[in-house]
C-alpha cells in the first residue's frame, strides 16, 4: 500500500515533465494570453499561456495586459510546454521565454507568471490540477500579491473577470492582434 502511494506521488510529480514541447519565436500577441508561435520550420501555431485568464482586449486593462506581454516575448526565443489543446485548436501551455531581456530575471521566464506578477491577468484556479504543485503554489502567491499591492487590474475596487465580461459582452474569438514586422512587410 505504501509502495503504491509513493509510486503515485512520484507519477503526479513528473506529469509536467511528460509534456510535449514547441520550441519557436513570438511572432503574434492577440491579447495577454494569446500568442502565435513560428517554429524553425516556419509553421504557425496559436498558443494560450496555461493557467491565466487575462481580460479581453476591449475589457478594462486588456490593452496594457496584450502589450505587457507584446513587449516581453515578440520576436523572442522562446519553448512552450503543453499537454493539450482547446476547442479551438490553440495549444494550452506554459510559455517560457528563452534569455529574458532583463539583466536580474532568470536565464528561463514564465510569461504567464509574468502577467500575473503585473497584475494583468487573473489565476485561472479551474485549470491548476493540470500544473505543478510549485508552479500552483508561485501563480497563487503573484495574484495574491497584485491584489494587495493593487497593481494593474487590481487598482479597480471590483474587477470583472474576462469570463464573466465575455458572458455578457458575448465576445468571440478573433479580435486585434499586434504582430512582428517581417522583411515582407517592407
């Protein structure tokens, strides 16, 4: 019994470490938790960072959270880690930005994490079985901490979350994206 519980533990831990990977450049942001990812061999894939709802580009906050996360990883490295796709067709997974432009960030950064820390986007608690324990445990404490320091989005007394603003506005996919330019567009 005991042997059992431990191999499930174990099992449970390395679920993230049984994902699947893309590995590309930034090439669109269409709002704060939706990218378009170019692998090397030029194949365009729709990306929404795991675990955040960020609001919607005409929602309040919703252009400061697309260009937060424009300014962060357009035209960048970066490796995204995922387990599936939405109905939609978008993967679903947590995007890691490869040599952050900053010089005290970390060699590797969690954009998503990021916009968390900004306070411009929420933590999506519906979707945390599907992330590490540690992972669960820093997207918890960055929106708690946005909320007490009232930073981004947290600045309203009552911010509504991008679910409920899409429910009642009925927003459908497809709205403005920033992209980078290309020697095509020359």
């Amino acid at each position: 019994m005991v042997r059992g519980l431990l191999l499930l533990a174990m099992l449970l831990q390395a679920a993230p470490l049984l994902a699947n990977t893309l590995a590309g450049k930034v090439s669109e942001v269409a709002d704060g938790a939706t990218v378009t990812v170019t692998d090397n061999a030029g194949m365009r894939r729709k990306v929404r960072l795991a675990a955040i709802d960020a609001p919607e580009v005409r929602q309040a906050y919703g252009r400061e959270s697309r260009q937060h996360l424009s300014a962060m990883v357009l035209g960048k490295a970066v490796r995204i880690e995922w387990r599936k796709q939405d109905r939609y067709g978008r993967i679903i997974g947590k995007l890691i930005l490869l040599d952050p432009p900053c010089a005290t960030c970390p060699k590797t950064l969690d954009a998503g994490l990021a916009q968390l820390e900004a306070g411009l986007a929420w933590w999506d608690r519906e979707s945390r079985r599907e992330q590490s324990l540690s992972d669960q445990g820093y997207y918890e404490y960055a929106e708690f901490d946005a909320r007490a320091r009232r930073i981004g989005l947290w600045q309203d007394a009552a911010p509504i979350p991008p679910r409920e603003w899409r429910r009642k506005n009925q927003v459908v996919a497809g709205l403005t994206t920033v992209r980078q330019a290309s020697p095509e567009d020359s």
